[in-house]
C-alpha cells in the first residue's frame, strides 16, 4: 500500500464520467501511425465523433447503450492506470493543460502494444512544456509496453531511448521504459558496458500478466476480495489433485501458430509415445499457410533433430492451416488470454506452456504460464531461453526434482526442443497412478507458486520508482 499519489497528464481527454472525472484520454501520441486495429482510432477522432454523433470532449450520462460504450471503450486502452493496480487509489489524473497550470508533479505516459514507434520513427517531438517540465525534474515521460515483450529485442531499441533523451537533454531520471521483457536490465548493462548507449532513461521491467490475470476477472491483487476468490478457485484445484486422477499426460493450448508452437502441435499429433495422451490446440489463418508452416520448420529445426524432422514435414504436408484445430470453444475470434478452461487443466498432468516468444534476447511471460500455476499444474516452458531462471529469480520454484529443465538454458532451438519432447516421452511411459503420486509430491511447490504470483511486492516497487 502506498500514501502517495501518482499524478498522470493526458495531452487531450475525451471523455469524462458523469462526476467529471477523466474517464478516456487520447493517445500522447494520437498522431503517430503506432495504433493498432484492436485499440482506437487515436488519429481519427471525427470518424468516432461521426459514428456516435458526438463531439469531444464528451461527457457520459450513465444512460448510454452498450454499443456506444463498447466504441468509446476501445480508449480504454491509453489509459496508464488500468495497466496498475489501482485498489487504492494510487493514481490521479489530469490534463497535461491542468497539470501544468497547477505546478504538480506528473507522469507523462506513452502506450505502446507494438514495436511501431522505435522501429518506423527516428525520434518523438514533444511539447516545449513538457520538456520545460522534465528538466524541472517535474515531470517524467513514461513509455509503456506491458502486453508484449516485444522493447529490447534489438539493440537499437535501447539506441533509440538512448538517442531521445540525448536530444531532450534528459538524464536517466526523465526518460523511463516500463516493459515486460524481463531481460532489458540485463540487455542495457551489456551495451552500458561497451558504449553503446549512454545511461541517460532508466529501465524498469515489470511482469504485468502476473498482476493482471486476465483469464479470472475477479478484481486486482490489492483487493481482498479478489484474492480470497484466487485462492478459492486455486483450492479447489489443488483438492482435485488430492482425489481425481488425470485422464491425460499433456495440456498444450495455442493459438497464434509460431514455430514452437508448430512444432509441438505436431510432435503430440504424431509421436506413437502421445497417442491418445494430450489435449492440444493450434489457432487457424484466413489463408492456407500450410508452405509457410513447412517453411520454418525446414529453416529452424536442424537436420539431426533427433525425434525426426521428416515426421512432422509429412504431417505439415497435408495440414490445412483454415481449420482451426479446437479443444474447448468454438470461437476463433475471443483472446484466449481471456478463457480458461479449469476442466481441461485439472484433468491433465502437465501444461506444455509454448509461450509467445522464444528469442535469446527476450525473457516474457504472458497469462498463458499463470494459468497452470493458479490451476495447481505442473509446466514444462517452452519459451524464450532462461526463462525458468528467471522466474526462479522472481521466486517461484520448478520442477527439476521430477524432470531434467536443462532445456531452459539451450540457446539452439532444435537441442531446446530434442529435451522438452525427451520429458514428454518419459512422461509418457507413467501411468495414472505414478501421476497421481508426483502430482501431489509437488504440492508444497504448486502453493508456493500460487503463494508467489499473488504477491504484490513489484507492484508497489514500481510505483516507489516513479515517485518524485
């Protein structure tokens, strides 16, 4: 809990609730081409205005219908606050106009949800007023990109930052990056180190899916409320554990095909070792891309794959990627990091989490890892390299006492997956029984994760960070 607020400017406010308060800002930046599909028309405001017959700023009545609040709704999306926990009110906002007129203190945030802005644009014009107000270290510009791990994958997104605040004359206290990629600490030391960039912004790492469960919309990890239905639901789970045996080996959802992913959905749907053993997923295309499916798996798994690359180039042969291949709903459309089904969980021995990302400069952590730790399951992580280190850095506990994780520190793809396919097919050969006894020898581990992922300690760490 804090006793301090944070203070956040918006450039433009476009819609206040019926106490007016701000309730929607725009895009900091509504006039960059970094938007995408799934958020609003930052740039395009008269269109909205047009569709809804309205003008900004606008004031809701709390009579309007649920279309024109789901239009409206997509502006949620710039809003820095609703990527926190908020429980307490930490956070107060304004209008950058307000901000500055009362002299305060203040947040200015950028969102970001692709790596649009530091890839096509050199560098970020900003108000002379806001520069004035950073350099009166009365303000801090705060980019934010929390839903991917896409910021520092590439060096020259840290060169970009780097350039930027040179340009401003910003020191590391003016310039900050929020990201969910967990290596960036570790990435900016290395370039530090050699000169690459200046420490002129400062890093923050942040593991936003931990503390915002997307798949239980029960509230935040502050709220006592939310957290006493977290721990209902992972009792329950863990009770299963202690009476149901599983009916299966293996859980492995996916939905937006990528190598990994690729590759796994095929191991499970050819390996004489997984027959009739898995619950599996794999997300469609509007188009076949059955050649491009081949492709990576001819291009990014080695020739000396020891389970057989030709096994899954036959079954690539004849796969039509518009089918969508579904376990539990027939939705394509729905984010599946909003669903979640405890059935399929529960009755599974272990979740085959094939992250979003699996590049050595990256360490992400999406819902799709959350969801077994609050269903009480055992993973095996197929990500991006080192990942079970960090998350061991974090506090949570693996499970190397059952099986060999020294897949998590193979840099080379093909070698990472011959060992996690390696545990899958010893797994394979235990029975019901011997799964339901290591099932629950791992309880005290399944807890202690459970325990874990519900602290709040790097949520208010972070905000301590952007205190003035």
């Amino acid at each position: 809990m804090v006793d301090q607020k944070i203070n956040i400017a918006y450039k433009e406010v476009l819609v206040y609730d019926s106490n007016n308060k701000i309730y929607y800002p725009n895009s900091n930046l509504a006039n960059y081409k970094i938007h995408t599909w799934y958020t609003a028309k930052c740039d395009r405001l008269h269109e909205v205005e047009q569709e809804l017959g309205i003008k900004f700023p606008y004031q809701m009545t709390n009579s309007e219908d649920e279309n024109f609040c789901r239009i409206l709704g997509q502006f949620n999306s710039q809003k820095f606050e609703g990527f926190f926990d908020d429980t307490f009110n930490v956070f107060e906002t304004y209008s950058l106009d307000d901000a500055i007129e009362k002299d305060i203190n203040f947040i200015y945030p950028i969102i970001l949800f692709t790596n649009d802005l530091y890839h096509n644009y050199t560098t970020v014009d900003f108000d002379d007023r806001l520069v004035n107000k950073v350099l009166e270290k009365k303000a801090k510009i705060c980019f934010i990109q929390l839903t991917e791990g896409f910021f520092g994958s590439q060096e020259r997104d840290f060169v970009w930052l780097t350039n930027l605040s040179s340009r401003y004359n910003f020191d590391k206290d003016h310039l900050i990056f929020i990201t969910a990629n967990l290596k960036t600490e570790e990435s900016k030391k290395k370039l530090l180190s050699v000169g690459a960039v200046k420490d002129n912004f400062t890093i923050i790492p942040y593991s936003y899916f931990q503390h915002n469960l997307w798949f239980f919309n029960c509230g935040k990890m502050s709220d006592n409320a939310a957290i006493e239905k977290l721990k209902h639901g992972f009792t329950t789970c863990i009770e299963g554990n202690k009476i149901n045996k599983k009916n299966y080996h293996f859980l492995c959802f996916n939905n937006l095909p990528k190598l990994h992913r690729i590759a796994i959905f095929g191991e499970l749907n050819t390996n004489e070792a997984f027959r009739n053993k898995f619950i599996t997923s794999l997300g469609s295309s509007l188009v076949n891309r059955r050649e491009d499916y081949l492709e990576q798996i001819y291009n990014y798994i080695n020739h000396n794959y020891k389970h057989g690359k030709n096994r899954l180039i036959d079954f690539f042969r004849n796969y039509d990627s518009t089918k969508v291949s579904l376990y539990d709903e027939s939705d394509r459309e729905i984010n599946k990091a909003t669903t979640l089904n405890m059935i399929a969980h529960n009755d599974s021995f272990v979740n085959i989490v094939t992250e979003s990302l699996i590049h050595p400069s990256s360490i992400f952590f999406s819902e799709k890892l959350f969801k077994p730790i609050f269903c009480a399951q055992p993973f095996i992580l197929l990500g991006n390299p080192n990942s079970l280190r960090k998350l061991k850095e974090y506090g949570f506990q693996t499970f190397d006492r059952w099986w060999d994780e020294s897949y998590d520190t193979e840099s080379d793809f093909t070698r990472r997956l011959e060992k996690v396919v390696d545990i899958m097919i010893e797994i394979s050969t235990w029975d019901q029984d011997k799964m339901y006894k290591i099932t629950n020898e791992m309880e005290s581990i399944l807890h202690h994760n459970f325990l874990t992922m519900i602290k709040t300690d790097e949520i208010y760490e972070t905000y301590k960070k952007l205190y003035f």
